[in-house]
C-alpha cells in the first residue's frame, strides 16, 4: 500500500478480547436478552452490538489501523480506525468515544465530540461466519465518521501492529488489487457508506 503517513506511536494497551468481557444480548428482532460472555457469544452467535469509527485528517485521508496477529479474527488484516464492542449500559457514540481512545489513543475534545458525525447509516446488522475457528460473530452496526483531526496517534499495540493515513483514492485501489489484506467487514461497510463515490472514474 502506498504510504501516506506510517505512525509509530504505541503505547501498552490491554487486550480487548478478554475471555471474561460481557455483552448485552438481543433476539435478532432486537428485542433485549440480557448478558452474556463473549466467548459465548461468539461461539452460538448470539446478537450483540459493536460500532465502527472512521478518523479522517484535514487532508481527507482515512487512519487505517493493521489488526495484531494474536487476534482471533482476521490477524493480520488492515481494519478501519475502530471497530468496538459495546459495554454493558454504553451507547453507540459512547463506544466510539472510548474505542477511539483505547485503541489509538486518541481523545477527544468537547469541540471534537460535537463534531462527530453518526450515525452514517441506521443500525443494521452484519453476521461473520469463521467455521474453522468455531466463531459466529452477530452483531448490531452503528457507523461514526470525525473529519479534521490533527492530533497525536498512540495505538494500543496489544490490538494493533500499525497505522496509517491513506487517501480513499489508494484505498480503493488497494481494496481492489488486495481485497484479502483487509477485513471482509472494512470493505463492504465502506462501500455501503458511499465514501469511494467521487473516485470511480
């Protein structure tokens, strides 16, 4: 990929797939079933929710984040900026908030908090089968979207190997050329968000 601005910045981080986190749980209907582990969860795909973050800079490139070998799902793979699990009690602009900070580092000022866009599109569901690993990840989708952002980057290096900003132009060749370097979620939920519009030729 074509490397607009490799960040290095790391900080120690605690990994997020604790096999003792919680989710709050639903009928595919939405209809609340209470708490339940995400082992559990993930094993019996049972619906929970999570939210995605998309981070651009004032010179409209995209912070993509490479998602750390240990994990469970898509090692390896570049990711969008966030992709969060919700706690117990969160909201979906709550979860991006602290996604963002856990994750990358990154907090956000009042002035940033009202300028977050979201959601991009109303909640809807993604399903990801892994039969290999046993994995049948069921999940609600809210997406959020912060324009203009030019501070420091500090990712969670137990989560994450890199990041970079990269222009939608080289994302979209790159998704095109490579698709399998990225998450399968990454590239159908930023098609549905339209952002590679204005660069079809």
């Amino acid at each position: 990929m074509a490397q607009a601005s490799v960040l290095g910045a790391r900080n120690a981080g605690i990994a997020a797939e604790a096999e003792g986190e919680v989710f709050e749980t639903f009928n595919e209907d939405g209809t609340p079933l209470g708490r339940e582990l995400r082992t559990v969860c993930h094993a019996h795909g049972v619906w929970h929710r999570a939210v995605y973050a998309y981070l651009f800079n004032a010179r409209g490139q995209l912070l993509i984040q490479r998602r750390s070998l240990n994990k469970k799902v898509a090692p390896g793979q570049w990711d969008l900026s966030v992709a969060e699990h919700l706690s117990p009690g969160e909201s979906f602009r709550d979860g991006v908030v602290r996604g963002l900070a856990e994750e990358l580092g990154v907090e956000l000022s009042p002035q940033q908090l009202v300028a977050l866009q979201g959601p991009l599109t109303p909640m809807h569901q993604r399903r990801l089968l892994i039969p290999e690993k046993g994995i049948k990840d069921f999940e609600f989708i809210e997406a959020y979207r912060l324009n203009g952002y030019e501070g420091p980057i500090s990712f969670n290096e137990q989560e994450v190997i890199e990041c970079k900003w990269v222009s939608l132009e080289e994302l979209q060749r790159e998704m095109s050329d490579r698709p399998d370097e990225f998450t399968i979620w990454f590239r159908e939920e930023i098609q549905s968000l339209d952002f590679f519009i204005k660069h079809t030729p």
